[in-house]
C-alpha cells in the first residue's frame, strides 16, 4: 500500500536563497503547517485531509524534501524565523493558524516569537524550544561530527522504519516507507548541521520572549507521551491549552489524525 496523499496541487516559491516546495489543499481560512525531522509536507496528510473548510499549506524546510537550499544556510534562530515570514509573504499570507512539530517548532516559533500578531492561532506539536534541553540519542549522535555521517550512510529502510515505530508505536508503515524514499543526501546533511547549529543554549531568552509575545494567541498543544525523544514534561510550559495523549508517541499527527484534526478544528474555530 502507498502513502496517499489530500494536497491537490505543489509549486514552488523562492524565500531568500532557498527553493521552497509548497504543497497546497483547501480553501478557507489558511493553515501553514511545519514538519519535522526526518520529515517532508507529507507527514500531515492524513491530518490535513480531515480538516475540510481550511486552505491547507505545507511547504518543505529549507534542505527538506524539494525544498533546495544553499549549503551554508544561515540556522539561527532569527533565520529560521525570517524564513517562515518569508513564506508566508511568498504565498501573501497576512494572518493565518500556525501549526509546528519537531524542527519545524524551531522555525515556527521564532516567527511566532518576533510576529505574534499574524497568527490567528498556534498548534504544538511535540518539538522544542527550551534551553534546559537534553538532546536524544540520535540527536547526540548527529551532532557529533563523523560519528553523524556514518549513522546517516548506514541507516537502511528497514532500520529507518524501525527508528519511526520505537517514535511512535501505531505509526503507519506505508508512511514510514514513503518517508525513507524522501530522505535525499542534501536532506541527511541539513539534518546534521540543523542539531549540530542547534546547542541548547541558543534558545535561552527566546524560551521566555515567545511566551510573553503568544500570552493572548489562542494556543494548544497535542503532545503524545510515548515519545522517546522529547519528555512529556515540556508539553505544559508552551501556554494555552494542552493535551496529553497517553498512547501516542512523537508523531500523534500520524497515529491519531481524527484526534489531532478535530482538536484543531475547535482551536480554529474558537
């Protein structure tokens, strides 16, 4: 079985120096949704489908997917966040819901962080953005130069899928194949030098500025708590509402997509 997909139509729009990859679906009022690592627009298909109503816009992160980027990319935070004003002026985007997972938080709330006022909400998926941060088993061994690229080169389908599924028991495998068949070599290398640009500390401050610049943005947090990557205890300190759900792990939007949709849709509709 193929991984399916809702988004009826891809473009490409130029943000900076990077070629950025948009996948598009709806109509309404627009949602930009940010993947994460090892991920592609893709990874919110079966969310995305169940959300009719919405103008639905997913792009590829800089070096992800088709989204080609220049090696030396600038991974500050203040980039990051430049990056996805960037999209949203490319696609004339002026107010819009938020929503972020893994990496693509980082991106997604620095913007938040320095443009509180163009979103009309924000939806958090597990990720990060606290300095007190203890980086994950893979996530150290990326950042460990050598060390990296060899895990990299080695991981095969079947490990790739196994690695998916100890993230997120009740992951779908058709997903987790599809995914492998995105994961080109620029993507393995912006993934090292994203954790290895990355150190805890870069988000000390913007830890505090975003939750001050977001206290009056309508907030929510779905945080599966199996995930072995990211503690659940982050979960409750992005503000608004949270929800913990106890028998998903790092990628709910995958394992329970009726729960995630619908959670989101009453957020939207607030």
């Amino acid at each position: 079985m193929t991984w399916s997909s809702p988004f009826t139509s891809h473009r490409s729009v130029q943000v900076g120096a990077v070629d950025t990859h948009v996948a598009e679906c709806g109509e309404g009022a627009p949602v930009l949704l940010l993947h994460g690592n090892p991920d592609t627009h893709s990874v919110w298909s079966s969310t995305v489908a169940l959300l009719p109503g919405y103008r639905c816009l997913a792009p590829d992160l800089p070096g992800f997917g088709a989204s080609r980027a220049p090696a030396n990319f600038d991974l500050s935070l203040d980039n990051q966040g430049e990056f996805v004003r960037g999209v949203a002026a490319a696609l004339a985007l002026d107010r819009f819901h938020l929503v972020v997972h893994d990496v693509g938080g980082a991106f997604g709330l620095a913007f938040a962080t320095e443009h509180p006022e163009r979103l009309l909400s924000l939806t958090t998926f597990n990720t990060l953005f606290f300095p007190d941060l203890h980086w994950h088993f893979w996530a150290r061994v990326w950042r460990t130069r050598v060390l990296g690229e060899i895990s990299l080169a080695v991981m095969n389908r079947a490990l790739f899928a196994r690695e998916l599924k100890r993230g997120s028991p009740n992951m779908p495998r058709e997903y987790a194949d599809h995914a492998y068949g995105e994961l080109t070599p620029a993507m393995k290398k912006m993934v090292l030098r994203w954790y290895r640009a990355m150190d805890p500390e870069v988000w000390t401050g913007w830890d505090t500025r975003f939750l001050a610049a977001t206290a009056t943005i309508p907030k929510l947090t779905l945080w599966g708590d199996l995930d072995p990557f990211l503690p659940s205890s982050f979960a409750d300190r992005f503000g608004g509402e949270t929800k913990h759900v106890a028998d998903c792990g790092h990628w709910l939007m995958l394992e329970r997509p009726e729960l995630a949709a619908t959670a989101m849709r009453a957020l939207f509709d607030r």
